[in-house]
C-alpha cells in the first residue's frame, strides 16, 4: 500500500484553526482526504481514527472537531498525488493536506457532496 483516502462526514458547517493554515470555514458534506506513509500505513491510519492526539497534519486538526466524522477508509497501491487527482470532489480548501506538494494537487481534501 502506498496510499490511503478517508471518507469524512461533516455535519454541519464548522471553522477549524487548521495549524499554520489558520482558521479555515469547513461547509457541510462528504469529504474525500488522500494521504500516505512511507512506513506502516495501518498505522498512520489508526492514529487518524484515535481521539487523544497532538495534532500533527492538517486532517488532525479537522478530525478533532465534533462536527467530522470518518465513515470510510480506502487503502490504494496508487501513488499519494496520482490517487488525489483521480479521485472526484471539488477543491474548497487551498494547500489542505498539499502544502508541501510538488505534483500540482491544490488539496488533498475534496468536498463529493454537500449534505
């Protein structure tokens, strides 16, 4: 595995202090966050999922808030970049996930669907 997508479920529309991305208005929806780990995957993903953590990536700092919820997890062979760009959803958050990018991904964070 070299990537992995969660499915994220926002009930309502919130604002998140995303770290060094500041305050960042998340709306309502069914989101799709692409991520990777060059060691242990499962465990990347699984602190993700835990709720006692220091925020340490951008999704930490989503997924803290009581509004997100992880409804899905997909594992991929896929590359983290080629992954994000083939996957569906509307980019509303800037550099979320991306902010060190060098294959054009504006977001690893795309909204599918409002609620």
């Amino acid at each position: 595995m070299q990537s992995y997508q969660l499915h994220i479920r926002i009930v309502s529309d919130i604002t998140v202090n995303v770290g060094s991305l500041g305050k960042m208005n998340f709306p309502a929806g069914i989101y799709t966050y692409t991520g990777s780990a060059r060691k242990n995957i499962y465990s990347r993903v699984k602190r993700h999922l835990t709720d006692s953590k220091k925020p340490r990536w951008h999704i930490d700092y989503l997924l803290a808030a009581k509004e997100a919820e992880v409804i899905g997890v997909r594992y991929s062979a896929q590359p983290e970049c080629s992954l994000n760009q083939a996957s569906d959803g509307e980019i509303v958050l800037r550099r979320f996930g991306a902010s060190d990018c060098v294959n054009g991904c504006h977001s690893h964070l795309k909204l599918r669907r409002p609620l």
